[in-house]
C-alpha cells in the first residue's frame, strides 16, 4: 500500500480509505441484487441465502484477517456487504408485506431495539480478548440463527397485497 491510499491519526491508527470505499460500493450491488430476483427467488429463499452467505463471507475475512493478502480480504469484505445488504433489503421488504399496518410500526420498533442491543453488544465481542477465528465462529452462528427465523417468514412471492388476509399477523 502507498501512502495515498492509508491516512494515519495521531494514535497510530491506519485507514485503508481505498479498501473502505470499494467495500461500501457493494451495498449498491446488494440492492440491486434484491430488486432483480425478489420477484424470481422470492424474499424468504433470498434472505435465507444473503444471511448464511454473509456468514461465511464473514468467517473467512475473520480466519484471513492476518493474512498479508489485501486482495483477497477486500473480496470477501466486499462480497460480505454485498449480501448482507441483499438480506436487509429482503427481510425489510418481507415485514412490510407480511404485518398489518396496524401493527407494522410496532414490529420496526422491536426490529430496531434488538439491533440497537445487537450495535451495542458487537463491540465487546469484537475489542475483548476473543481471536478472530472466534468471533468468525460465533458471527457464523448468529448468521445461521437469523437465516433459520427468516426461513420461518411466510412467503409473499406472487401474492398480491391483500390478497391472503391469512398470511398476515394480526393483532
């Protein structure tokens, strides 16, 4: 790496910005992901799939993390955004379809908590004494859990809205 591409502070730290901007562009390919097969493949498979290919996406960037293989690394990141996004969009997309209005401001609500629990908790884990290789492990448990409960989100592939009152939870 040349000097153009790190930034270091006054504690040392160094920023790859390069790395960060080309990794952040894949939220774009996720999106787009999303809105070419969500009426193909349907929100539950591709939410099932995005969630359990981040989590491998994530276990090998954590095993590689030392690995003096920028390239490499960069791909992963990259390709661990890229499908995390595509799962968000897809799960966000699936609630709305799935809850009533009634109670669909309630259930943002809840989904918003426990990430906030979640955004709060990940940085023990991350910064405590755990190696990589760990907390690799343990992100591909909580990638594999959350693919189990999406897969347990009524489909609404080819459903018109309003169309199968059934399928919606009511309060």
């Amino acid at each position: 790496m040349d000097s153009s591409e790190t930034t270091s502070n006054d504690s040392g730290v160094d920023f790859d910005y390069s790395a960060i901007f080309i990794s952040s562009c894949s939220e774009i390919i996720g999106t787009i992901i999303v809105l070419l097969f969500v009426d193909r493949v349907g929100r539950v498979p591709l939410q099932v799939y995005s969630y359990i290919s981040s989590g491998i996406c994530f276990f090998v960037l954590c095993f590689f993390a030392t690995s003096d293989k920028r390239g490499l690394l960069m791909f992963f990141a990259f390709m661990l955004r890229v499908f995390e996004m595509a799962g968000n969009c897809a799960t966000w997309l699936s609630i709305t379809e799935v809850l009533s209005t009634e109670i669909r401001s309630t259930g943002h609500s809840a989904a918003n908590a426990v990430a906030r629990l979640g955004a709060f908790s990940s940085p023990f884990l991350v910064e405590g004494d755990i190696s990589l290789r760990k907390v690799g492990t343990i992100m591909l448990a909580i990638h594999v859990l959350t693919a189990y409960c999406a897969s347990h989100i009524p489909e609404t592939k080819d459903v018109s809205l309003g169309e199968k009152k059934q399928n919606k939870v009511e309060v």
